[in-house]
C-alpha cells in the first residue's frame, strides 16, 4: 500500500515502485478524461487503459486500486488488471 501522490509523476517513490503492483487506498476521481483511456485520482495519480478499460465518473471514490505501475510518454501510471483491481467505497 502506497501514497498516490508518492508514486505520481514527479512523487518521491515513482521510480522505486515504476514495474511494481501496488495499492492505492481512499482515492478519488478527480479528472475522469485525460483522453487516451486515462483518468486522475487523488495525489495527481493516473490511471491508465493498458490491462482493463474503466470509465469513472468525476468525485467518484475506491477503497482501493490495485496495479502495475508503469512509466510511459514522461507520466507515471497506475495500470489496474481488471475489474477486481478497482474496489469501490
């Protein structure tokens, strides 16, 4: 279980963590399009389409995410692997 804004673009432990699962808890919507199949979470966290496609709503919560994350196009990414890995509030 990680920070979000630890393991976001520019976060403190991102690289650490870039090709690891991790876990993110008490997050919210916070940009539901970022184009490309990406969204933002709470911290500046984005998440990414790469395994499983999830459309959010904006404000909407998880207890927890679950991914890879994955550096790509200068953003890291958290990259749930399908509809388990995202657990709603």
């Amino acid at each position: 279980v990680v920070n979000p804004a630890d393991i976001a673009t520019g976060g403190s432990m991102a690289e650490n963590y870039e090709g690891v699962l991790v876990k993110v808890e008490n997050v919210t919507v916070t940009d539901e399009d970022l184009d490309y199949g990406q969204w933002e979470v709470t911290g500046g966290l984005i998440m990414d389409d790469l395994f499983y496609g999830y459309t959010p709503t904006l404000g909407e919560g998880f207890a927890s995410i679950t991914g890879c994350l994955y550096y790509g196009f200068d953003d890291f990414k958290l990259e749930p692997r399908d509809a388990g890995d995202l657990v709603n509030n």
